[in-house]
C-alpha cells in the first residue's frame, strides 16, 4: 500500500502517483477523519468517487451488478487500521480516470440541505407538502419553479400559509426564476411532460413519458452544465431510472455533441420511484400470512414499472412468493387508476418525499444510483464519504432476475 498527502487530505492507493506528495504508513495513520482510495479505472463507465464500505472494493475493478453481492475477499496485507477505516464508512474511493477526480477531496456535505423543486404538478406539490411539513431538520430552505407563474404564486401563498401553533422550524419556500434552479444543495425534477389520462392508457405508462420527459430533462441536464452544478440531481419524473441515464448524458454533452466530463458525474444524479414500489409491496405483504416476512426480510430492485423486482425474503428467498409481491406492486398503480383517480400520492411521498429526506439524513432508502453505465434501484445511503449500495449474500435465482433486469435498462438508453 503506497499513501500520500494533497493539502490537507491523506490518500492510499495500489498504484503510484508520482505528482503527489508520498507520506509514511504512520503519518497517514495519525489522521482523523475521512481518509481517501485512489484508483485509477478507465475501462468501463465508473462512478467518480463512492463509500468504500467493504474491501472487496479495493481489488475488484468492476462496477457493474456486481455491487449488490457480496464477495470473499482475501484482505492479507491490507492494515488493520485501513479496514478499521472502511467498518466505519471514513474511506472514500476515488477514480482517478476522471479529469475532474479532485472535486470530492473538497466537497463538504451541507449541515441543511438548501432544496429547489422543479414542476409543481400532482407529485410536485404534493412532494413540497411533504418536505415542508417534515423536512425542517435538514432543509434550510426550498425553492420552487414552474413555468406556470400562476401556479408558483398560489404554491408560494399556500404552502407558507402552512403553519401551526407549535410548529417551529419549517423551511421557507421561494418562488425561482429559471435561472436560480441550480442555485441549491439539492435539485428536484418533477417535470411531466404528458401523463395519460384515466382509462386512456396503453401499455406501460411510464415508456409513454419517455420520449417527452427525455428531452425536457436533456435541457435541464445541460442548464446544470453551464452552472457547474456539485448538488444532487434528484429524479422523480417517469421513467425515473431511464431519465437519470438521460440527464447525465445530456450534461456531459458539449456544443459539438461530443460527450466530456464537464456536465454531472455519475453519483450525483439520483433517481426516486423504487420507495414507493417498496411501500406497495409492504402493503400486499402485510394482506397475507406467507408474505409478511417481506416487512423485515425483503428487498425491492430495480425501476419504478416493468423490469421491478421484490424480493419476498434475502435470507428465505421464495421465487413463487417474490413474483407475486413483485406483480401486486407494479400493478398497484393501475388498481387507484380503476377508481377513477391518477396514483401520484403514494410516489410523491414514498418515493419522493420520504427517500429524499433519508437521503439528505444519510439514512437507508431505495433510489436508483449509477451501477457501470445503468441507473439502478437499490437500498442505499448517502454519507460524508459517497454512497454506499447495500452488499448481500443474493440467491442465485434473485440474481438471475437482477440480471435481466439490469440489462434491459442498459439495452433501452
């Protein structure tokens, strides 16, 4: 292991780095605090930096699926302070590949996050609610867009006119001009180009946005560029894990259509529809006895629609039992839509509000995060040294169904 120091950040690494300053083992050891791996891979689409939150991170080099399972690692010769470090989640692994790869050395996250909502439509507003109402711990303000001017000054009347006799703490919301949107920690796209309306579906309708929502997004991807956006970009528009891909792209494509890496990195774009697949299964699952273990031993993966997968049980995995929560949640939405009412309260809240509060809390939640060139949703956190992806021990039929998953999404954009 070779360590080094840049300013006043201590680094490690496998590989040489001849232009930084080479440091001993004990003095990189005396630091406190985040520390910071330093590898350099160019092979494959990477995130920029991440949480290193096991060793088999160090030594493998593919960022893919692969994040999801756990793997025997051999750790001979890696110092027992360095693995003490990554029990604690205080390392963050950085790819050297990218031009920009000093950015996160120097990131500090927000102590309250400064929040910024664009499209205040059904899930929009009803997502402001929400954050206004619960988000007084870690939200410092909201800002809020449409281009309806209208609507932004009922939103602005009403949603300041929230208050209650002991209700201290709740953040104040602003009207923006298109210009400021990116004046913030955190960027909220809800942005719907075209919802169909009650029984006048087709097919999934979610892909139906696809197209509309694509090139909306693709502008403000490139809006972010030119303001040289570090927040997050949170996505809540259908189809969330497709749009994520969208924006990123959008953002690192210059004048020429050539793709750079002046736009947003691949871990600052995060997607929000799993939470409420999540709440849905949850809600089936609690309707029979063979599937309540799904409560406490389930996950869901995946996207917000077609290609979802819930896992009735990790430990107890039961293929027959998962289907069925996985077909009860993606279907969940057409069932509200048979009542006459479009579903858009549950994802507001559940995938929007909900996820994006325990994201800024760095608390677990299911977002989409960047997987080797795919957008893919997982139970995650965000932490002072970068997102950490929940490892499991994954049986090999849940795999499977990952897998096929996974591919489609990247086969699609």
């Amino acid at each position: 292991m070779k360590y080094y120091r840049l300013k006043d950040k201590i680094l490690f690494s496998l590989e040489n780095y001849p232009n930084l300053t080479k440091i001993t083992e004990e003095e990189a050891q005396s630091t406190s605090g985040l520390i910071y791996f330093l590898k350099h891979n160019d092979n494959i689409p990477t995130r920029r930096s991440f949480c290193l939150a096991h060793p088999q991170m160090i030594y493998s080099h593919r960022e893919d699926l692969s994040l999801l399972q756990r793997e025997q690692t051999n750790t001979v010769g890696l110092p027992q302070w360095v693995f003490d470090k990554i029990q604690k989640r205080e390392v963050m692994a950085i790819n050297t590949a990218f031009k920009s790869w000093q950015e996160p050395l120097f990131n500090v996250p927000p102590k309250k996050w400064r929040v910024n909502i664009a499209g205040l439509g059904d899930v929009g507003g009803t997502l402001l609610i929400g954050l206004r109402l619960l988000g007084g711990d870690i939200i410092d303000s909201i800002g809020i867009y449409d281009r309806d001017l209208k609507k932004l000054q009922r939103w602005e009347q009403e949603i300041n006119q929230i208050n209650g006799y002991n209700t201290p703490n709740l953040p104040d919301v602003r009207i923006l001009k298109e210009d400021e949107v990116f004046d913030c920690d955190a960027f909220v796209f809800c942005i719907a180009a075209h919802v169909p309306e009650v029984g006048k579906e087709s097919g999934d309708v979610r892909m139906v946005q696809l197209e509309a929502n694509s090139k909306i997004i693709g502008a403000y991807g490139t809006l972010a560029r030119q303001a040289e956006f570090k927040g997050i970009f949170a996505v809540v528009s259908d189809p969330v894990d497709l749009l994520c891909k969208a924006v990123y792209l959008a953002s690192n494509t210059n004048e020429e259509g050539q793709q750079d890496e002046k736009g947003l990195a691949p871990e600052q774009v995060r997607g929000y529809g799993l939470g409420v697949m999540n709440a849905r299964a949850l809600y089936y699952a609690n309707k029979r006895t063979d599937t309540k273990n799904y409560v406490t031993e389930g996950r869901a993966f995946g996207p917000h629609g077609a290609g979802l997968i819930i896992a009735n049980s990790i430990e107890n995995y039961h293929q027959e039992l998962s289907l069925y929560l996985t077909e009860k949640a993606r279907t969940a939405n057409l069932e509200v839509r048979e009542t006459g009412y479009k579903p858009y309260i549950a994802p507001a809240l559940s995938s929007g509000t909900l996820s994006i509060l325990d994201t800024l809390r760095g608390e677990w939640h299911y977002s989409a995060t960047y997987m080797g060139g795919v957008y893919m949703g997982a139970k995650n956190r965000l932490l002072p040294s970068g997102t950490e992806v929940e490892i499991l021990d994954l049986p090999p039929q849940l795999m499977e169904r990952l897998q096929a998953t996974y591919d489609e999404l990247r086969d699609l954009l």
